[in-house]
C-alpha cells in the first residue's frame, strides 16, 4: 500500500496526551442499523443513568484520565453525526425542554468536545491505515494511545 510505519516506543518518557480513536468502520454485524448511524454513535446507557453515544463514553473517559486531545477517525459520510456530537450545542428551543441536569451535561459534552479533532477517512483499509490518516492531527513523537470502542 506504500504506507510508511510510526516508531512505537515502548515505556515512553512523556505521560500519554492523547489518544486516537478509529470510528469510520462498516459494521455488517450491525446492519441494518450500522447503514444509517455508525456504530460508534449507538446509544448506551451510562452508569449515570443518561442514553449516550458509545464514542462519548470513550472520549469522556478518555479525558477524565488526563488526556488533552482524543483524535477520532470518521468517514466522510458520517462525519457530520460526529460534528452534531461534539460541535453543535442544542439550541436555545433545545436546551429549553431538557432538564437542569441534562442542560449542565450538554456543557460537559461542550467542554469534551473542545479536546476533540475529527479527521477523515477516505477510504476505510484497516485499523493501522485509520491511525495513519489520524497521523497529521497527532503531536510529533509523543505518547498516543489508540482507543478501540
């Protein structure tokens, strides 16, 4: 394929930043459902007791641990989904109808959000070919961890 490796350091001087999550696969185990939403936006039901998109949980996760930025591989077609997630607050009519304690968590997902980067796949070739397209939104020689949700 011509692709280029990454150096893995194994017992990394620096503290994990940040961590790349591939999320622009086809699940056909999923299908019909995985035709209209990824699979990673299938909704699951927090210890919190809130409905959330499995790739929130993640990514909350991810940045309750210390992490600065979470990268998220998404195909073209469904990179809107993810924009709706993590861009786009409700809006005022919204946020009206939700309750006090759904309208702080939709703060929570604003702040998450912030420490988010989407990054497209073109094509979807494989798990190492998601990381390499996450490559260019990655800092330079530091510790990255990969997600797998």
């Amino acid at each position: 394929l011509g692709m280029r490796t990454m150096p893995l350091q194994i017992g990394a001087s620096r503290p994990v930043g940040q961590a790349v999550v591939p999320a622009a696969s086809f699940s056909a185990a999923s299908f019909p459902a995985s035709r209209t939403t990824p699979p990673a936006l299938f909704p699951l039901l927090d210890a919190d007791g809130i409905l959330k998109p499995a790739i929130l949980l993640l990514v909350e996760q991810a940045v309750d641990a210390g992490l600065a930025k979470v990268v998220i591989v998404v195909s073209p077609e469904h990179k809107g989904h993810f924009e709706a997630l993590f861009r786009r607050p409700p809006s005022p009519r919204e946020m009206a109808r939700l309750p006090p304690r759904l309208q702080r968590y939709a703060e929570k997902i604003r702040e998450v959000g912030a420490k988010v980067e989407l990054v497209e796949q073109q094509e979807q070739l494989g798990l190492g070919h998601a990381v390499l397209c996450a490559r260019a939104a990655l800092e330079e020689e530091a510790p990255t961890l990969p997600l797998l949700g």
